[in-house]
C-alpha cells in the first residue's frame, strides 16, 4: 500500500531541486518579457462551470475533460485551456470596453487524454490574449512577441510557423464539402496523411483543380512564390484573403529582421476549433511538441456575450524547460549555493549565512550531519553546493 502512494498517477509528475528552480526562472523571464510588452495580470479559477470548455466553444472533446459536481449537482471543470476562461472573464467585467485590452497569465491546465504515451497531463502554461484589435499589426505584435519571448528565455534556435485557419475553410466552402467531411480531412491534415487527404477528396467527387489546391497543405515551409502562386489559383474570397494577410504578415516581419525565425505552413490546423484567421506555432530542438501555441479567435468572445476580435497564445513551460534542459542554452543563471556547517556555534555560522545571502549567495546552514565521507560528498552534490564552509 505504501508503495503505491509513493507513485503519481499517469501523467503527472514531482518536480523539485534545481530542475524547479530553472523551471521559474524561465516562467519569470517569459512574464517579464510580457509585462514589458503592456501585459497585464489576470488570475482565473482553476475549475469552471462546464459550458465554458463545451463543445459550442470549440474547447477539447468532453470526454478529455476533468469533470466532477458541486454540491447543487452542477458540472464542474478543471480548465484544459486558458483562452476560454479568459475570454469569459474579459466578457464580464469588460464588455463595454472598445479599446484594446492585454492580459497575461499563468498556471496548470489539466487533460484527460491518453493520445500519447508519456504526456502529461497537467502541464504549466503562461499566456496573452489581446482583445479588440484585429489589425495585421496585431498579428505581428504577438508573432513579434513570440520571437522576443523565446529569445528571452535563452533559446537561439526555433521556428515560428504561420498557417490561416480561413484558407482551410475559405476551400471547404469553394468545394460545398460537409461538416463530417471537413471534419476527416482536418485529421488527415493534422497527422500529416496527405495521400488520403486527396484519395479521400477523390472519392467525394472534389474537383480537380480544388484537389490540387489543397496539395499545398502537403508543403511543411512554403516560400513566397508558394503564396504567390497559390493566391493565383484559388477563387474563394476568404482564401485569398487568408493568402494577403500572410503575404503582408511576412512584410511587416521582413522589416523587422525577424525572417530567420519564421516559415508558412497551411496544413497547420488546431483541434480547438475557436480560431478564427492567423494560427501559429513555435519549435525548437529537444522536444517533439510546439512550445508556443497560438492564433486568432474572434468569434469566441460572443459566446459570453461580447462582440470582439482577438489574438493571443501559450508558452507551453514544460515543453520549453525540457528544450533548454536538453540543448543547454539557458538565458538564466542558477544562483551560487553554499553550505554551511557547525558544531556547536550556530549563532557564528548563521551570521556567516547572513553575509552571503546579502551578496545574492544562497546560504544553507545545518548542523554537522553523520555521515561518512562518501555520504556527505554526495550529499554536496545532489544539493548543487558550490562550496562548503565548516564553522
């Protein structure tokens, strides 16, 4: 019995020493970095009422909920996402405002799913939402941020890559197709499975040269002349619209010297289904998950009663802690750690530790331990002690 209460459930897990204190140290630097951009605070409960996630949101599919009730027997919900429960605190308490409104925030999410083996389940996200504003500058405002934000946790190498949301649709709506339908190939898109993706489109007697438009969803890093080309191609007017909108996001980023860091790639699809227009993900090496996830939703909002655009995303922490763990490039410095041991004189050693810590030294004081030497030594190490002073 003991030994089964030591163990966590699947998909959670303990984390501690030093591997935590990086862990808050990147959470600190990417709030930072949001707090210098005009973001400001806001804390939302860790359970809702379970419309808020329901399937008319747009949320993940209920049976990958966390649900449980009350005592009145209503429904309650550990939030699997953030953006809904933002969108509905943002609808309360600010929906006569007209200008621009920029929230950041952070905590633990929480999704009963078992699609991959190893991921957890509850896992640590910091964000930002901007709401009323649905200029092109706003989309590259959050892609810019994006950029600076990984930058700032001390990551050299990732990339940002850019898909719109209403090109899908814009040619679901061109070829009439069905809900169901559209629905598949969404997840032939999403797994990467063009062959079926066309096959599938064949055998529901899709027109040729529609068929040949979606090929482009099989093009990971579209250039250019993809968008070009593409825009030359298509007829559905949300399509080419989706098209310009890139076409004059990768402007505003070219002029800002942020190409190296950004690619195009339509097949990028969301199984939150709230996104509206631009849609974004960042990679980087040692992870085989985005680590910021993002895009447009300006329709969600009015389920809770305010009309409005928005934009925002989630900087998936423990995907980003593992990154930088992995590939060493950590923009945080851990702090020096001493140890500081004593016999019998307590008071001397303590005000050794106070010198210390005034100099922004970590300083432990405990009192001489018995242990052998080979005990001691791993002791020092397992603390990550630097040195150790004997009062």
């Amino acid at each position: 019995m003991i030994s089964q209460i030591l163990h966590t459930p699947d998909g959670v897990r303990d984390i501690y020493g030093d591997e935590l204190v990086l862990k808050n140290e990147i959470i600190n630097k990417v709030y930072d970095t949001f707090h210098l951009n005009g973001f400001k605070d806001i804390e939302t409960p860790t359970f809702e009422f379970f419309d808020v996630f329901s399937k008319d949101i747009g949320t993940i599919p209920s049976k990958e909920l966390y649900k449980f009730f009350d005592k009145e027997g209503n429904t309650l919900v550990l939030r699997p996402d953030f953006t809904p429960s933002v969108a509905r605190a943002l609808a309360k308490y600010f929906k006569e405002e007209k200008g621009p409104l920029k929230f950041c925030y952070k905590g633990n999410t929480f999704i009963n799913t078992s699609e991959y083996q190893g991921k957890l389940k509850e896992t640590t996200q910091i964000g930002v939402e901007m709401v009323n504003e649905n200029s092109i500058y706003a989309d590259a405002q959050m892609i810019c941020l994006v950029i600076d934000t990984l930058l700032a946790a001390g990551l050299e190498e990732f990339v940002v890559s850019i898909g719109d949301t209403e090109f899908f649709k814009g040619l679901c709506s061109e070829a009439n197709i069905t809900e169901e339908i559209e629905l598949n190939l969404r997840e032939y898109i999403s797994s990467k499975n063009f062959y079926m993706m066309k096959e599938y489109l064949a055998s529901n007697d899709i027109n040729s040269d529609i068929i040949d438009q979606f090929g482009y969803f099989s093009k990971t890093y579209l250039e250019i002349e993809d968008l070009k080309n593409l825009k030359n191609l298509v007829k559905n007017k949300n399509a080419v619209k989706a098209l310009d909108r890139l076409l004059l996001l990768k402007d505003i980023l070219s002029k800002k010297g942020y190409d190296k860091y950004i690619a195009f790639d339509l097949s990028m699809l969301s199984k939150y289904h709230y996104y509206t227009g631009i849609i974004f993900k960042a990679y980087t090496y040692g992870v085989g998950d985005a680590i910021i996830k993002g895009g447009r939703y300006d329709n969600l909002l009015e389920k809770f009663g305010k009309s409005a655009s928005a934009i925002g995303f989630v900087v998936l922490a423990d995907e980003l802690l593992t990154s930088i763990m992995r590939t060493g490039h950590r923009n945080v410095e851990l702090k020096k750690k001493v140890l500081i041991t004593f016999k019998e004189d307590y008071l001397k050693a303590d005000a050794k530790a106070l010198e210390l810590r005034k100099s922004g030294i970590i300083a432990d004081v405990i009192k001489e331990p018995s242990m052998n030497k080979d005990e001691f030594e791993s002791y020092v190490e397992k603390g990550g002690y630097s040195e150790v002073i004997t009062i």
